[in-house]
C-alpha cells in the first residue's frame, strides 16, 4: 500500500513537472511581478482608458504586477530602422504581414510558446491562422486586420466612383490624397494594372512608377494622418485610406462615402510577435494572452475600429460593429491580395522608384506615359538623368542671389579704396 | 600659468567630453556611411547617386535663401522698434517673441495647415465678407511661410540682443554730426549691430534648407526638400548609405555658404 501510494506520489510529481515545463505554473507568473515588459505597437492601436474606455496596459500592470513601458510607431519601416538600428530593446511589437515575413527571414523575431497562450486556440478560428507571411504560425497571434478602400466626400464628387482610377480624375485635381508611402502608393497604382504587389519584374515596377507619375497631374497630396484632417473638413473630394479609419472620420463628417475598389485592395494583418533577445519573453507571452482575453480584445477593438481576428468579437451581438459590412465584409467578396516581404533590390527599386514619383514635375516633364509606350524602353524623361527646367530655375535664381551679393561687397571693395586714396 | 590652464581645462571638460560624443562621433558616423555599402566596403557610389537629387537640393537652397531674406526684413525693424522701448516693455515685447516656442513645433505646423486649407479659417473668413478664397496650402508659398514663421525668432533675438546693447553715444555723435535719422540707421546701427544679424541669418538658413516636417504638410509632399530626402532613407527606405552621404554634402554645402558670408560681413565691418 505505501509502494502503491509512493508510486502514485511519484506519478504525481512526475505530471506536476511535465505540467510545469509546457505551461507557466502561478509560481512563475507571481516571479514576474516588479519586471518591466516593453511594449512597441502603432500610435492609436490600443484602448487607453480615454472617454471609460478599459485602459489594457493599466489593466495587466494590475493584474500581473508587471510594469508596461509603452511606445508607438507610425509606419512599419520607421520600427524597422528603429530596432534594425539597435539602439532599443523592446519584447512585443504589432507590426504588419509583410514586415513580420522580412523579421522572421532576417531572424528577428522569436518562436512563441503557444502552451503560455491558451487564448489562441479558443478564440483565433481558423482562417486567420497560418498566413502565408507565417505559414507555420510560429511567430504570430493576429490583432487587426483590415482593407484599403476609396473614401469619398460625397459633397463634392458625383455620382458613386467604383474605380481607383478616380484618383486619376483631372476633375478633382488638387482635391485628392494619395498614401505617403512607397509601398500602398506602388499597391493602388499596381491593383489599376492588375498587377501582383510582390512582382520582383523590374518592368513591372517600373509601369507602376509611370502610372504615379501620370497622377501628378491632378496634383495628388501626399498624406499621412493628415487625412483625417483633410478628408473630415471636406478639404479633400477623394482619399485611400483604411476602412477602420474611415469610421472615424465618418463620425466627424457624414458627408463621407467609402467604396472598395473593384479592381480589388490590399488586404493587412498587423499581428503580434515577440522579438528575438527579449528579455521578459513569458510576460510577452502572458501579455499576448492578455490581449486576446475577450474583454480586453473588444475594448481594443471598440476603441481602434478596425475588424478583429477575435471570434470572441465579431461574434459578440453586443461590439458596436456587429455585422458590419465594411469591416467584416462577407469571405471573397471583393478581390484582395497582401503584401509580401520583396527582395533587398526590389525593396531598392521601389525606394528609387519612389523619390522619383516624389520629384516629378508634371508641367515639364511633358507625358512620358505615352514616350514609353512608343518606344518600349523606361523612364524617358528620366529625372535621375540631369538638372530638371525646374532645378535649373532654381539655379538661376541662386546665381543671380549671389551675383547681387558680390556685387555690393565689390562695390564696397571700391568704394573703400577710393576713399582710402582720398 | 599652467595651473590656470588646467583649471580652464577642467572647467571647459564637460563640453569637451559632450561635443565629442554628441557632435564628433555623430560626424565619424555620418562620413563612415557616407563613403561605405551596405556591406562596410568603400564606395563612391552613393555620392555619384546625389546628381539625381539636384534639383532637390538646389530647391531647398533657394527655399532657404528666400525665408532668409523674409526674415530678415522682418526681424530687423522689429528688432530695432524693441530695442527703443523702455526696459519693462522690451521683456515683455521679447516675451511674446519667444511665446509661440513654448509650444511644439510639429503642432504649430498642423495648425497652419487648417489655417491655409482651402476650407480653412482664412478662405471661410474671406468667403464671408464676400472676397473670393485663395488657394494657399500645397504651395510652395505656404512652405516658405512656414519656415518664415517658424524661424523668425531665431532671426529677431540675436538682433535684438546686440541692439539693446548698442552705444547710443554713437548715434548721438552720428545725429550732432548731422546725420538725419536714414543716415545714422545706414551709417551706424546696421554696422553696428552686423554681429547679430551674422548670426541670425544663420541660424534661419541652415535649420530652413534642412527642414523635413514643414514642407511634408504645408506642401502636400507634391515636392521633396532636401530634409525629406534623408528622411525617407533613414524611416523608410533603411539605406543609411544614401542618407548619409546626402547629408554630408548638405553639410559642406551650409559650411561654404557660412565661410561665403563671414567674409562678406567681415568685410561689412571693416567698412564702417
């Protein structure tokens, strides 16, 4: 009997240790109090506690005992630079699909323990579980997804425009907004010609650089969160932009349409990942946990208006985005690709690419659209070539600036002189 | 003596120590990327890529100039109708010079940006008493306004300062001498007071050929300035190659227009 009972100890303890090398015990949880996890995900993106909204960091410093040091992001690469740079040590960022592909294939992001995040299986359903930037979901728990569509001030523009290509509309010339970034600029330019965002063709690249530049001639701004700005103060007829976003701005100006495109959109995931070194790497995970707790997933997802991965949300009659259609469009719907990570050159290519399109002038550089047509090479009126009319204005400008200049020091030259003579 | 140059030394170390990690090392890096590849290896290919970038950089200069120049026929008068005022109303005057600073500059920025809009609170004050609406953001007007505005009490204050402090025993020998008030402002006080204006020029021209921010949101990013440029290679595009060896040559630019004027205005003083 004792035998027996020492044995069934001995089991006990045995399941007790296995037990605790998958899953975190209380013990190791309770250790973790008094640590501090860094936190880098993008301005606005998580429920802060504004207007009795639940305030996620505070709630798991409370909850946990581990402090949140937490800073945001605006655009993917500028995160990237930053840790690339490594002069910061973060454990969790939120960045987007393609970028998560690019940290995975340069090794900075760690393999998460799935055993210290039970919320995963219960909540993530399956479709959005093992993304291609992520094909063996090792990486990556999902917290937003969403679309690019066409917002439009339907004050100004007529009619329903179903086509990117109203952002070519000389009509509104001076009135549209375009994406200040390279890669969801080249994105619409590439949904136009039915192109696939992740081509590495150099042609391909190339036509969607002719196509931006043709679209100087409507005067397109380049835009950031300016469009908020811009597009709820009617300043802007037409904008693209995402769809979360735009029920924001809704709010601020009803006048305020959004289509998706029928050439088709991009399609994002921002999805969270613990980066390689981290130092707290079970905080990181209880905090991953934490954020797919359904209660604090739908205060994230009240308080950002973008769709949620979480079926603890969308399914939830009482999310104030129910049903919605813009955000939860029905499966295949409207056609949609994603960002991939592209090799080092074509990331090059489109950098190139892109202060081009940024420094063209239309008014002088004539339509080298049609040039390259004609004769089947790229980049006619190529800026990179010589001094653009534009630049030489400029020079002339600054040659007449110095020649008053020396001529007054000169004159003063003389004069004094002359006057040393006298 | 030389314990006296010690104590200088000692005294003087914080700085040292400061400039040298903050000004020098900052300098090796910048030439360090400049000159490399991706890879560590030397090249000059980053600086032959910069001819794709000269009308950029010429904008830019000549952008600088102009806010320059707009500064300083501002900031002069005002700097002189200050100096004239008695010692409480000068703080206060200096005062609501410096106010707008104590704010952050990216939001004074936006707020231009909703001022000048075509919907914005200019052209609706102008629509309402009936004058038609001008068409003012997205220009290249608006990004040297932005600059003017931001800039301008870098001009005022170093002007001011050499002002206040101006010998009006000098402009009252220059009045008994005869001189009418033209006279003594062109024959005294500009010369006099050239080391503040050195100064003022430039400390406006070099922060405005390098500014990012201003030209991004006052002119819609349509056109690129010099600052943009580094910009995007350091945020976006991650080729701190490139970004490097464009800020060098901006660098060397400003100190040959720097060593250009000192001359010119040493010149200026002689001439007195």
């Amino acid at each position: 009997m004792k035998k027996i009972l020492a044995a069934f100890t001995a089991l006990l303890i045995v399941a007790f240790s296995v037990f605790c090398a998958n899953a975190a015990s209380s013990d190791d949880i309770e250790a973790l109090s008094g640590t501090t996890l860094y936190v880098y995900n993008w301005g606005e993106y998580i429920s802060d506690g504004a207007d009795g909204t639940l305030d996620v960091n505070k709630a798991f410093e409370e909850k946990y005992g581990i402090d949140v040091v937490y800073d945001t992001f605006d655009n993917n690469e500028a995160m990237y630079s930053k840790i690339k740079s490594g002069g910061v040590s973060y454990d969790i960022v939120i960045p987007s699909e393609y970028m998560i592909q690019r940290m995975i294939v340069e090794g900075m992001l760690e393999k998460l323990d799935y055993s210290n995040i039970p919320n995963f299986d219960k909540y993530i359903p399956e479709k959005y579980r093992n993304p291609s930037y992520d094909p063996k979901n090792e990486y990556s728990v999902p917290y937003t997804v969403g679309m690019v569509g066409l917002i439009y001030n339907s004050a100004i523009v007529d009619g329903t425009p179903d086509s990117w290509s109203a952002l070519w509309d000389k009509q509104y010339k001076g009135q549209i907004l375009m994406f200040n970034n390279p890669r969801d600029a080249f994105g619409i330019a590439q949904n136009l010609l039915g192109m696939d965002y992740n081509t590495e063709s150099v042609m391909s690249w190339k036509l969607a650089a002719e196509l931006l530049k043709e679209q100087k001639q409507v005067a397109p701004v380049y835009v950031n969160d300016e469009i908020f700005l811009k597009m709820e103060s009617g300043e802007a007829a037409l904008g693209a932009y995402y769809a979360g976003d735009f029920l924001t701005m809704k709010d601020n100006n009803p006048d305020l349409e959004f289509v998706y495109p029928k050439e088709g959109t991009n399609y994002f995931v921002d999805a969270i990942c613990v980066l390689k070194g981290s130092k707290n790497k079970l905080a990181a995970e209880l905090y991953i946990n934490f954020l797919l707790e359904p209660d604090v997933a739908l205060a994230n997802a009240e308080y950002i208006c973008y769709a949620s991965p979480h079926s603890g949300v969308y399914t939830n009659p009482d999310y104030s985005f129910y049903g919605n259609e813009i955000l939860y469009p029905e499966d295949g719907k409207f056609k949609t690709q994603s960002y991939l990570n592209l090799s080092p050159d074509t990331l090059e290519l489109m950098s190139s690419l892109w202060d081009d399109v940024k420094n063209y002038n239309v008014d002088e550089g004539g339509s080298n659209y049609d040039f390259f047509f004609a004769d089947g090479s790229l980049g006619g009126a190529d800026a990179s070539a010589a001094l653009t009319p534009e630049g030489s204005r400029y020079l002339v400008y600054i040659i007449i600036f110095a020649v008053i200049c020396f001529s007054y020091v000169a004159f003063r030259y003389i004069r004094k002189k002359i006057r040393e003579k006298a | 003596m030389s314990s006296r140059s010690l104590k200088a030394k000692l005294v003087a170390s914080p700085y040292i120590v400061w400039s040298a990690i903050f000004i020098i090392a900052p300098l090796i890096f910048v030439a360090y990327y400049a000159f490399t590849d991706s890879s560590g290896a030397f090249t000059l290919e980053n600086i032959f890529e910069l001819s794709k970038y000269t009308t950029t950089f010429l904008r830019s200069v000549w952008f600088g100039i102009v806010a320059t120049i707009i500064c300083l026929i501002i900031a002069f008068p005002l700097a002189y109708f200050i100096s004239q005022k008695t010692e409480k109303v000068q703080r206060t005057l200096v005062l609501l010079v410096m106010l707008p600073m104590w704010m952050s500059f990216l939001i004074r920025t936006y707020s231009w940006m909703a001022l000048l809009q075509d919907t914005g609170i200019i052209n609706s004050f102008l629509m309402k008493i009936g004058i038609d609406p001008v068409h003012m953001i997205n220009t290249e007007g608006a990004v040297i306004l932005g600059m003017v505005y931001n800039f301008l009490p870098f001009m005022i204050t170093p002007i001011y300062s050499v002002m206040a402090k101006l010998d009006h025993s000098m402009i009252e020998a220059c009045q008994d001498l005869g001189g009418n008030r033209l006279t003594c402002v062109r024959r005294c006080i500009i010369p006099m007071s050239m080391p503040g204006v050195v100064s003022g020029i430039t400390m406006v021209f070099v922060p405005s050929v390098s500014t990012f921010y201003i030209s991004q949101k006052l002119g819609g990013g349509s056109f690129d300035l010099i600052g943009d440029v580094i910009e995007r290679q350091f945020q976006q595009s991650y080729n701190y190659n490139l970004g490097a060896s464009i800020s060098f040559v901006l660098m060397i630019l400003i100190l040959i227009c720097m060593a250009v004027m000192n001359r010119f205005t040493g010149d200026e003083e002689m001439a007195i």
